[in-house]
C-alpha cells in the first residue's frame, strides 16, 4: 500500500508538471511577420511573441498586441513583408499574397517630419541632392535624435523629436532643430521648434506641421502640411507644402507632388516637382520721376527634388 501511494503522488506530480510546462509560454526572438488566418475570416500579420498549447501572443501593426487561440486558427504562415497600407490585404491560398514591404521611412515626408515615431534601435540616413545630408537615430520608441549637414559640413543642426501614439491612427510629436551656419564664432545661430499630428498609418497619411523658427536676429513662422498614399509595391504618392511667414515681408509659398519609390525593403528614392512663389520688392521711379518701391510676383515652376534614404 505504501508503494501504492508514492507512486500514485511522483504520478500526479509528475502529470502536473508536465501540464504545467506544456501550458508555459515559449518566448520568440524572431523578428520576423506571420500571418495567421482565423475560422470567422479574421485575417491577422505581425510578429508572434510567444505561444503555448492555447494561444498565441502576436503584435499586430494596426491592431496591438493580441491574443489569439489556436482552436480558431484556419492558417498560419512565415512571411517577410507587410501588407499594402498596412491593412492587412491577404489572398489565402497560393502564393498570390498581395504583400507589401513596409515603407521605411514613414517618420519623414520630403523633409517634413510626420509625427510616427522611429522604433527605438532604428534610424535612417538622407542625401538631398547629394549636397544636403541627415541621420535620424530611435533612441526608445518615442525620442529620436539626428543631424543635418551639408557636404561641406556648414550649415549644420542637431535635432530632437518626440512622438506618441494617440489612438488608432493618431499620432502626435513635438521638436525641435539648433545649429549656426558657418564654421566662424560669429556665424549665424539657426534653429526652429514644432508641433505636428499625423493621421493615418505608416503606408497612407497626412500631416499638419506648425513651427516657430530663427535666423540670426530674424524670426519666422512656418506652417507645412504633407501626405503619402501607398498605391502599389513599389510606389507611394506623395506632397508637401510650406508657408514661412515672417514679420515686414511677405509669405513665401514652396512645395508640391511628388512620389516615393521603395528599391529593395530598406532604401528609397523620393522624386518630386516643386513650386516656389513670393513677392519681390524693387526701386523704379514713378510717373513723376520719383523713387517707389514695387512689389512683383515671382513664380518659378517645376524645380525638381531628388532625395535618397536609408534605413540603418
């Protein structure tokens, strides 16, 4: 009887036990998306980061982390892109996926910064017309900070964002650039702080920026609005708009469409057609033979952009 029942106890420990282990969760390292499809239709991608006899845990793009049970799961399968828009776009079936890679860049438009945040340990480096560069670095997922120079090193800026998601689709960030235009202790100081609101995800959005900036003794409000519509796997449309008003003078408009083309899951290529409008003031002598000051428009269409970026 006595060996009965220790063999009954190490028997019910031992089931225990292993019920135990079998219902622990299994962390995953991989980085990887997966898209899972559900019973009811449900169709789901992210990044699975853990799973057990019962569920899995997945982080969703658009949806959060969430729990899904495996009784409910009609499909799963390892993927290496995201879908278009972020939308969660799958054929089953196949291999007619319809999936996108993410766009890399979804923090910054031309040069506009949207208000998503870069992922901390993620960053990017731009070239503007291989004369302008910057670099972007997520230092957590909701402070970045970078740097813009030109290739002669002057005029240079450092700068700082914060971003924070508000809601689904909702994003809000503030910042601000610092720096002087020339290598000289006299040169002029620079710099500008912002406020913006994105609405939208990381493939279609639109932007409101406000800023209130500096240029030696000379003060400017900027106001900027920008947007980006992912339309296929390889292209994104895209525009961009500034007003810089400044006291005593009159506004100066730029910007205009353009688009975004995605080579390969880590660099891009921005490509677009400016306008450029502001009023010009000269000295001309009237009717009576005096000295005035006229004001003339001055409108210059397209003037071509050219960007390239890297995600690092």
């Amino acid at each position: 009887m006595k060996h009965y029942f220790l063999f009954l106890f190490w028997g019910t420990l031992g089931l225990l036990t292993n019920q135990a282990q079998a219902q622990a969760d299994t962390a995953f390292n991989d980085t990887n998306y997966y898209y899972i499809g559900t019973l009811d239709g449900g169709q789901f991608l992210g990044k699975i980061i853990s799973k057990n006899d019962r569920e899995f845990y997945i982080d969703t793009r658009d949806k959060g982390k969430m729990y899904i049970p495996k009784y409910v799961i009609s499909e799963i399968k390892h993927v290496n892109t995201y879908t278009q828009s972020g939308s969660n776009t799958h054929k089953p079936g196949g291999n007619d996926h319809q999936i996108y890679p993410p766009n890399p860049h979804p923090s910054r438009y031309y040069y506009s910064p949207s208000a998503l945040p870069i992922e901390k340990g993620e960053g990017y480096i731009n070239c503007t017309y291989f004369l302008l560069y910057q670099a972007q670095y997520g230092l957590t997922d909701h402070i970045s900070l970078g740097g813009t120079m030109t290739i002669v090193g002057m005029p240079a800026m450092f700068n700082v964002k914060w971003s924070q998601k508000v809601r689904r689709n909702l994003y809000i960030g503030a910042g601000g650039q610092i720096g002087k235009t020339w290598w000289t202790s006299n040169s002029d100081a620079i710099g500008v702080g912002f406020v913006n609101a994105t609405l939208g995800n990381e493939e279609s959005n639109i932007t409101l920026n406000g800023g209130y900036g500096f240029y030696g003794k000379e003060h400017i409000n900027l106001v900027s609005i920008a947007a980006t519509q992912r339309i296929s796997k390889k292209l994104s449309l895209m525009f961009e708009a500034w007003s810089i008003l400044q006291p005593n003078y009159d506004p100066i408009f730029f910007g205009g469409p353009g688009f975004r083309l995605y080579a390969g899951k880590k660099a891009t290529w921005d490509f677009g057609f400016i306008a450029l409008s502001f009023q010009e003031k000269y000295e001309a002598l009237d009717q009576f033979g005096q000295p005035k000051t006229y004001t003339k428009g001055q409108d210059y269409f397209p003037i071509p952009f050219i960007a390239a970026t890297y995600k690092i």
